[in-house]
C-alpha cells in the first residue's frame, strides 16, 4: 500500500504580510531591485514569470499603473507572449518607497 502524502501550505496573515513590507519599504534601493520584485509578487500576486516579463515601458510612475504584457520564459531566456487575453492585466497601485502606507493593487483593466 502506498501512503499518500499531503503538504500543508501556510500563508502570510494580513499583519505578516504588512510586518514584511514595512521592512521592505525600510531599506529599498534603487540600485538593488530584489526587493522591489519580492513586493511586487506580494502586492499583486504575480508570479515570477509575469514579473520578469515587466520592463520599465509597463511601469508608469506617474499613474500608478502595472501593465502585464509578456511574460518571461526561463529555459529560452527571452520574453514569451501571454497564454491567453485575459492574462493582460492593468494593476493600479498606491504603494512606493518614499510612503509608509500600503494598499494593496486593484485590477483596473
């Protein structure tokens, strides 16, 4: 007989999750973006291939916008197109490095 394993995955709670993004928002750097990546996967829910399909071009600073356009394939090392439309997405976002507020981003789009 062969017995069946199960993982229990536990989660963040909403205190953890600010508790860990506080610390983020502490020490952000611009010439270290690991822990712009590291907020923006708790922040949105995107996952890794979304984020490193982000350029520069799908952040606008000025509106507060994510555009998702492209993901990025690791094992060809070059960005793909998306699976489907409705993986497009428009995040907006009021969370930054010079504020000690977080909110959490909302599909616009």
């Amino acid at each position: 007989m062969v017995e069946k394993r199960t993982r229990k995955i536990e989660y963040l709670n909403i205190a953890e999750l600010k508790s860990v993004i506080s610390e983020i928002l502490k020490s952000c750097n611009p010439y270290f973006t690991s822990k712009y990546v590291i907020l923006t996967a708790l922040l949105t829910g995107m996952g890794p291939g979304k984020i490193g399909g982000l350029t520069w071009d799908d952040i606008n600073f000025i509106f507060n916008t994510i555009s998702i356009n492209q993901s990025w394939n690791v094992a060809k090392k070059d960005f793909k197109p998306l699976k489907t439309k409705a993986s497009k997405e428009l995040l907006k976002s009021t969370i930054g490095c010079s504020t000690s507020s977080v909110s959490f981003p909302t599909k616009i789009a």
